[in-house]
C-alpha cells in the first residue's frame, strides 16, 4: 500500500464514529435520569460531557460501560450494542468510576497489578507499568495500604487503574473531583498525553475549565437531555456572552473620546461607563481575542498606556454558554 493511500486510510478511520449513543432513556421510577440522548463520537476523540450535578453523567456512563441497562434505546461501542455484547466491549474499556473502587487492604502496586492480570497482562509487564503510571502521578512507593491512602491520592489510584491495560476507549468520571490544583495539573496532562496516542476518552465533568481546555468536542447535558454540542469554540460563539474588558483610567482623560472611537470598532459590542470607587471606568464587550483586542486599543485609542490605571478581563466561557442556555449556573 503507497503511503497516499496509507494516509487516506488513517484519515477515515479517524473520522470514523467509535461510539454510538441512540435515544438512550433511563429512568429509576419517575427520575428520567437520562431522557433521549443520541450522541456520536469519533475514533481519537476527547469528547466531554459537562452538566451540573444530576444532569445524568454518571448514570450515561454506566449504560456505556454496560453496568446498567437502558430503559430503552441502544448504544453501539465500536459496533458492540452495551444491551447484549457486554462482554466484548468490557475488553477494549478502560473506566475511572467517580465512585472510587479500590481494594482497600491491597497496596497500590497490587490494585493496579490486580487490573492488569485481569486483562491478561504477564507479572513482568504489570509491575513495570503499575511503577510508571504510579510514578507519573506522584503516588509510587507507598508501602501502606490503599486504605490509609487521602481521598485525592485513592482518586489517582483509581485512574492509574483505569489505565493500566492501554484501553483503546477511556471513560473517566468526574477524574480530578476533590484534587488539589496540583494534582489536577498532573491528570491533565495526562490526559493531553493519551490523546496524542489516538485513544478514545469520554469526559464526564461540571468543570467548565476542564471541558474547555482538553476537549475536542463538548456536549452539555441538563436534566437528562443535551442541549448543546460542538467544539468549546463553536459553543462560547453560538450561546456563550461577549467578552468583557474593564478599564479604569486616571483622571485627565476624556472617556467620551475613548467611548466614540470605541463606536467605530465593528466587533465592539457595547461601552459603557460605570462608577467604581471614583475611577473612569468603563466595560467593554466585544467579540473575538483578547490580544487583538488590545492591539486596536494601542493603535490610537489608548495612545499613553500611563493613562490606564487598571484593567480587569472576563472571558466568554462555557458557563455564560450553560447559563444562556439554561438560565442557570452550572454549580448552583
Ligand atoms: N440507582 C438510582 N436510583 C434512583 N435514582 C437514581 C439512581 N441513580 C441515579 N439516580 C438519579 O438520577 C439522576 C442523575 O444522576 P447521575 O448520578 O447520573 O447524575 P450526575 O450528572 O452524574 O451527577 P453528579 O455531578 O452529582 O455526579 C439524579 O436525580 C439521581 O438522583
Ligand atoms: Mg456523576
């Protein structure tokens, strides 16, 4: 095969949908944990699911990873229907649970050589790869049982599970709950990691940062139905708010000659004047990038930069976009 015809090839099977969700319900009595959600997602994707708590993550996860059954509606993992293939599927998964699920009176080394020969890795190999990741995620050499273990350090612990067999489809939920800004860092970047090696990971998450900054694409789910999907880009233009720039200005200047030359920038939204402690100030809403932005500002609106006293940004998020969306906050 030419190497032309190799590329093309890759290139359609990256396209290709690897999950399959249809109409899936799920409902315990009258919650309709998941009402109707078909979704698709493409082979080497990172696609997340963010929605505040409740919204019907963690029970979408359990009918994908074949724990539970769906009320009604099918999805398909690489073909597979998670209604009667569970067991080819439960070959090629990896699952970081948010209910964290170790062996309490295991080490760590064990828990994760335990889920290794489990899926038929030799001794030699589970121990080297249980040494790395617990490495990678700072939680190596600990002799005491996994029980004494801190709730970010068990979390950790139940990635590295998770991981430990290279899954070719990963489901992490909720994968840095409870973890220090550190520690949070670390999974991260992880996770940017194991997407340059073409796996496939679905994101349950209510962090918005977190969507925004590992996935390719975003679903937003509410109440058990997504109301939104695209890439964090297209979701922040579609539904999200302007950005916001807040400038306060020393004394001497006129803000009405600023406000004019504002008027005349097309991607200015609006400008308006507001008191904050006796400071000019004034909030600026506009679309587009935050450098560009300042570039124009430069170039002959604020010709001094001694003038400006302070400057403040709020930037367009996924949260403007859930809230838009829902009219209300995702952690309220
Ligand atoms: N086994 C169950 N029996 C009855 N109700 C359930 C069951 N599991 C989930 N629910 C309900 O289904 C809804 C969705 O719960 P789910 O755990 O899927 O939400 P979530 O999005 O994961 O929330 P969180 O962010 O808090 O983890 C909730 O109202 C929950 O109380
Ligand atoms: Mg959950």
């Amino acid at each position: 095969m030419s190497k032309t015809s190799l590329r093309k090839e890759f290139q359609i099977n990256k396209d290709s949908t690897i999950i399959d969700i249809q109409n899936v319900k799920k409902y315990f009595k009258d919650v309709k944990a998941v009402d109707g959600v078909s979704l698709k997602v493409k082979k080497g994707e990172l696609f997340s699911i963010l929605g505040p708590n409740g919204a019907g993550k963690t029970t979408l996860v359990r009918i994908l990873t074949t724990i539970l059954t769906p009320t009604s509606g099918n999805a398909y993992i690489k073909g597979h229907s998670v209604k009667s293939e569970k067991s080819e599927i439960v070959r090629f998964i990896g699952v970081c649970p948010q209910e964290i699920v170790i062996y309490d009176i295991l080490r760590a080394e064990e828990n994760v050589e335990f889920v290794a020969h489990m899926h038929g890795i030799s001794n030699k190999e589970a121990k080297e790869k249980a040494n790395i990741l617990l490495e990678k995620f700072g939680i190596a050499g600990r002799k005491t049982w996994s029980k004494n273990f801190s709730g970010g350090m068990k979390r950790r612990l139940n990635l590295v599970m998770a991981l430990v067999f290279d899954p070719e489809i990963l489901f992490l939920d909720e994968p840095t709950a409870g973890l220090d800004p550190q520690a949070r860092r670390l999974v991260w970047d992880y996770i940017r990691e194991l997407k340059n090696k073409d796996i496939t990971i679905i994101l349950m998450t209510h962090d918005m940062v977190e969507a925004d900054s590992l996935s390719d694409r975003v679903a937003i789910i509410d109440r058990g139905k997504i109301i939104a999907q695209g890439t964090p880009t297209e979701l922040k233009e579609k539904h999200g708010s302007d950005n916001v720039l807040e400038i306060s200005f020393i004394e001497q200047i006129d803000l009405n000659i600023v406000k004019n030359s504002l008027g005349k920038i097309p991607f200015v939204t609006n400008s308006k004047e507001i008191n904050k402690k006796g400071r000019k100030t004034l909030l600026i809403s506009f679309k587009g990038g935050l450098k560009e932005f300042i570039h124009i500002l430069q170039s002959g609106i604020i010709n001094n930069i001694d003038e400006v006293e302070n400057m403040k940004f709020r930037q367009n998020s996924l949260e403007d976009v859930f809230l838009n969306l829902t009219g209300k906050r995702l952690r309220d």
